[in-house]
C-alpha cells in the first residue's frame, strides 16, 4: 500500500514537471533558460550563459544612427552595431550580445560585412544594459524584413498582398489567420501551412526567415503574414507548404519577440 502511495506521489510530482516544461516551452523563447527554471537538483539542463561582446575598439565609424565598432578581443576581430554612440579607437567597451548577420551589406555605407552583430548597446558598469530601453534604428538595420505584423508582436508590419492560396490538407492544416487565432492552444504542436512567399531573408542565426501570406487574415488584426525559419531556402513569389513547429511569445534580443512564429520548418511545393 505504501509502495503505491509512493509511486502515486512520484508519477504526480514528474506530471506536474512536464506540464511546467511545457507552459515554460510555449510561452516564451524555448533556446533560454534561466535559473529559475533548471534547478541543480532537478536532473534538467543547466542554464545557458549569454556571453557579453568585450574588446579594444579597433576602428569605428558612424551611419544611418548606428555606431560600427571593429571590436578587438584578444586579437579576434568583429563588426559590432549599435544605436549611435561616442567611442574612440583605443577604448575598451563592454557590448550586449546581439543578432549576427552573414555578408550584410550597409546600405548607406555601400560596404558589406562578411559578419556583423546588432547589439543594442553598452553594459553599464553595474553590469546592466544602457541601451536596454533604447529603440534599434531603421536606418540600415537588417532586421526590418524580419518583421511580422504588429499582432506578431515586432511592431512595423509586412505588407499585405493580394494573394488566394488554396489551404493545406491533411491532419495540423491550418490557415495562416487560424494559427494566430488558435496559437494560445498549440504549445509546440506541428502546424502545415500553405501560403506564398512575399519575403525571404537569408542566413541569420543560422536560419532562413520567410514571410508567408495565403489571404486570410485581416491588416487590421495584423494576422494575414506568418514568419517562418527553416534551413530549406525557397523564392519570393512560390507557392510552399511549411511543415514546422509553432512557438508563442518567441524572444530573439535585440527588441525582435514574435507572438507568433513557426520554427524548424520543412519546405514542399
């Protein structure tokens, strides 16, 4: 009686840790975790340390109201971005860690960066963010075709095309307007979706970024484009079916949250 007692207590107790798992998994960003949610004694992973960008500034240079700083560290050089500030060659900073860009090319400098990371700026002396608070610039900043519409939750919205795409079929099919109205219920469910692509931006984080829009939705609500990451790399203009994973409340730094987004997407026309 008593081993049974036991074994009820125990399966209870490992029920109630997937359940906090999974709420922890769907409502923000599954690559981070705190503390808070992997305690030493629980058997779970360890918290991931997000490393600061700390160096001598090699070289520097203002545009578009980013400052690019050529950070040196300990004789490993990179291009970091931030909101314009007053720095001098020679002086040593402490950045926060940013969004890393692959061969981006500055526009109004005319150059292209075979890498470069947007940062939103300094860490204060406490070892907070100075730039915390502080809205990235639109001027050159690449992740302007990242950006979802404003339910999506990244404020400047994609623009809505006249498009009429028949919907997936199949078990987890769904419209792109019936992701964002179902989202609070998927918790890291499997979505397909069809729709068109209007945006692609390649190479970040690893990942492609593809804009999808079938026609349902309304600009108002701002639930007509869905935001898509996967490794497959389609063309602007194709008609797709994305078979991936749906997260809610998605944070990437940097300002950049989706409420929406698909992840880990495989790609089929």
């Amino acid at each position: 009686m008593i081993r049974r007692i036991r074994a009820r207590n125990l399966l209870g107790t490992l029920l109630i840790l997937f359940s906090l798992t999974g709420l922890i998994a769907c409502n923000g960003d599954s690559g981070k975790k705190s503390e808070s949610q992997a305690p030493a004694d629980t058997g779970m992973e360890a918290p991931v340390k997000i490393d600061l960008l700390s160096g001598k500034v090699a070289e520097t240079m203002n545009s578009a109201g980013y400052t690019y700083i050529l950070l040196d560290s300990k004789g490993k050089k990179i291009w970091v971005a931030v909101p314009e500030m007053q720095v001098s060659v020679g002086e040593e900073v402490v950045l926060q860690p940013g969004i890393e860009m692959v061969n981006f090319t500055s526009t109004t400098l005319n150059r292209t960066f075979e890498r470069v990371i947007f940062s939103t700026g300094p860490v204060s002396e406490k070892g907070e963010s100075v730039g915390k608070n502080v809205e990235m610039p639109r001027g050159d900043s690449p992740m302007e075709m990242m950006k979802a519409p404003a339910s999506g939750g990244m404020g400047a919205s994609t623009p809505i095309e006249d498009v009429k795409v028949e919907k997936a079929t199949g078990q987890d099919a769904y419209t792109i307007a019936e992701v964002y109205e179902k989202k609070s219920g998927f918790c890291n469910n499997k979505v397909f979706v069809r729709g068109k692509v209007v945006k692609v931006l390649p190479k970040i984080m690893g990942k492609n970024w593809i804009h999808l829009q079938d026609g349902s939705g309304d600009e108002k609500k701002g639930n007509y484009d869905l935001v898509v990451t996967s490794q497959d790399m389609p063309s602007v203009g194709d008609v797709i079916t994305v078979s991936g994973t749906v997260y809610t409340d998605k944070d990437f730094g940097a300002g950049y949250k989706y409420n929406v987004i698909v992840e880990e997407a495989i790609i089929t026309k």
